[in-house]
C-alpha cells in the first residue's frame, strides 16, 4: 500500500490551518492590525491569517520571516524576508533587526499578531552584546549534532540570544499581542517553541494559543486511512536508535494486521561524515531489525518535508530492505556508524521525497502489520 498520496492530503488540510481561521475570525476586529510571522511554516500561516483579515475587511501590515525557499508569491502589506535554517546566517541577524526596529514602531493601541512555527530559533535571532555571528553557527552546529532534544537545545540558544526566552517582548508597546503556534515540540510547550521569542509568564499581554501540533496531524492521517488504524498518543523524543528498536519490537508482538501511527522526533547523535538525517536514520535501523519480515513496513518521515537534507522527508522500508541493502553492497551496521542514511536507502529507491504542502509539525512513524 502506497501511503504517499494519504499523507499529501493530511499536511494539505492541516497546512490549512482551520483553528487558526476559527480563532481569527472570532477574536479579531478594529484597526491597526500588525502580523509578524516566523518560521517554516510562516508563509502559509500568514496566507490563512490575512485571508481572514481581508475577508473582515480589516487594514493590516507586517512582517513575514521564513527559511530560503519556503515564500510563495507576495503577500499585500506584508515585507517577505528568507534566512538562514538550521543555522542562522547573515540574514538571520539583519532581518531579525530589521524586525525588532519595526516592532519598536508600534503603538500601545496596535495590536500585534504572531504566527510562530518551528526553525524561528534560528531565523529570529538578535545576539546578546559582545555575541558574534561565527559564535552562534558554532554552538547551532555542536548543538544539532549533540543528540539533544529542542528544548535542551533552546535552551542552549536563549542564553546568547536578545529575543529569546520572551526577551522580544521588550521591544513592542502593543497592549494586545495575539501569539498563534503551530507546535514542533513536545507536550507544545510554549516556552520552547521557536525559543519563545514573544513566551513570558511574566507579561500578560499575550493570548497564546496551539493551532496545530503533532498528534493532530496522527489523527488527520488516520481518518484517510484504511482501517484498522491505531493512532499512539505519546511522543516519541528517544533516540533514533533506541526508537527503531521499540518500533520493530511492536511490531513483531503484534500479529493482527493493522496500521500504527506513532510521532515525535528521534534525534542522532551524529559521528561520522556521511549524509543522513533522523528519518533515514531511524529507518535503515529499523531494516535491521525486522530483516526478513514479510508483513512489516515502516514510513519514517518529517511532516516538514527537509529530514537534514533539502528534497528529502524521510524513509520507507520493510523486511527486504536490508537483502536489497547487501545486494548493492552496503554495509548497513557501518552506513549506520556512519550517518550516512540517506546514501544507502537512495541506492534502494527507498527515500521518500519533500511533500508539496509540507507543515512543520515534526516526525511522523506509520507502523503497518500485514
């Protein structure tokens, strides 16, 4: 069974965003409406945004900060900048500057939107004083390469950082801020979301609201599905390794035929040089595991189309992968020692593409049995 054409459609209706349009519509009227708009999924959420808003025929302006390659065509009234992702660059520091200047613009009576989806740690990022460029892309390469969850690593970036961990707020007068998040993090904690730039417990200007999140995305897929399907509820944050273990140990204890939709994000602790990233990891290990299986496949993807390389969401593989693998003449334990995921399960036509309507919502597991 092909499941490529039933996730296209389930990242179709969550990009969308319906609780977004529900909360605009009711919460929102008056003037002097401003959006900003950061991360990944920031084009399309802005799109949902200020439809809503010319639809109540509300005068609007704003920001949009996205990663290079993720714009559409140009949004009326709203500035498009792209920068870097997952390091910050150049642009990261002039446009997140470039922002906080127009922030600082704003008046007490305005009130602010905020659209927030995951990569805004490193495409918002005004330094700390004394906190160079070269400083911030070292501890953003040593941190995605330490196996880390987000949080750890947000944590990490809001100690060197003058918008992090809430710190954006001191630049805006607006009494009424509206924070809207599409959620990458576990238990979508808003304190680690996109590192909080606009998140403090302390100010009580902010309406934050989850617009969509893992889990829904879970149950969007499972309803396009063929039954019986099983939607896990937790959040899968261990390792990529110890993932592909749990996965294929379910699945050969479970006999009766069936779907199993699990999600998280397994991170690598990354030691060697090849090309590779959590998805494609995770599934060449999972070949190992279940080498010789007749009736288990594994989809292993990024709901954000990029698994560490650009064009590739993640894996599909099952019990004759690993044949296949030793076929082309790979050593699979080696591949693996390696990080060099992606190289090996290309050789198999085994890596699945970026989708076309990708939504940064992390990584989703589709177990099938039978």
């Amino acid at each position: 069974m092909d499941l490529i054409p039933f996730i296209n459609n389930a990242l179709a209706d969550l990009s969308s965003f319906p609780c977004l349009r529900q909360e605009l519509r009711q919460f929102l009227s008056g003037t002097s409406i401003h959006l900003l708009a950061i991360g990944k999924s920031a084009y399309s959420m802005a799109i949902t945004c200020t439809d809503v808003l010319s639809s109540k025929g509300i005068a609007y302006s704003g920001y949009l900060l996205t990663k290079y390659g993720f714009e559409g065509y140009s949004i009326p009234n709203i500035v498009t900048r792209q920068a870097g992702h997952p390091d910050p660059d150049e642009n990261s520091l002039a446009y997140s500057k470039e922002i906080v200047s127009w922030l600082e613009t704003l008046q007490e009576t305005d009130t602010l939107i905020v659209l927030l989806s995951g990569g805004g740690s490193s495409l918002f990022e005004v330094p700390s004083e004394g906190i160079s460029l070269d400083q911030l892309i070292a501890q953003s390469n040593a941190l995605l390469r330490s196996g880390k969850s987000i949080a750890e690593i947000n944590q990490a970036r809001s100690s060197m950082s003058a918008v992090k961990d809430g710190k954006a707020l001191n630049y805006v007068a607006c009494r009424k801020i509206l924070c809207y998040a599409l959620s990458d993090v576990e238990a979508n904690d808003p304190a680690v979301i996109a590192s909080a730039p606009f998140f403090s417990t302390k100010d009580r200007r902010v309406t934050y609201k989850i617009i969509g999140d893992n889990f829904l995305l879970r149950k969007k897929l499972a309803a396009l599905l063929p039954q019986p399907v099983t939607v896990h509820p937790q959040f899968i944050s261990d390792s990529a390794d110890c993932v592909a273990d749990y996965l294929s140990s379910f699945a050969k204890k479970h006999n009766s035929p069936g779907i199993h939709i699990f999600g998280g994000e397994a991170p690598v602790e990354v030691s060697g040089t090849g090309s590779g990233g959590r998805c494609t990891h995770l599934a060449l290990a999972f070949s190992i595991k279940v080498a010789g299986s007749e009736n288990i496949s594994l989809y292993a993807f990024g709901s954000d189309g990029n698994d560490n390389l650009e064009g590739v969401s993640g894996a599909v593989v099952n019990g004759s992968t690993l044949d296949e693998l030793c076929e082309s003449g790979f050593d699979v334990g080696s591949e693996l020692k390696n990080c060099n995921s992606y190289v090996a399960l290309s050789s198999v036509n085994a890596i699945i593409p970026a989708w076309k309507t990708p939504v940064n919502v992390n990584d989703i597991y589709v177990l099938i049995i039978g």
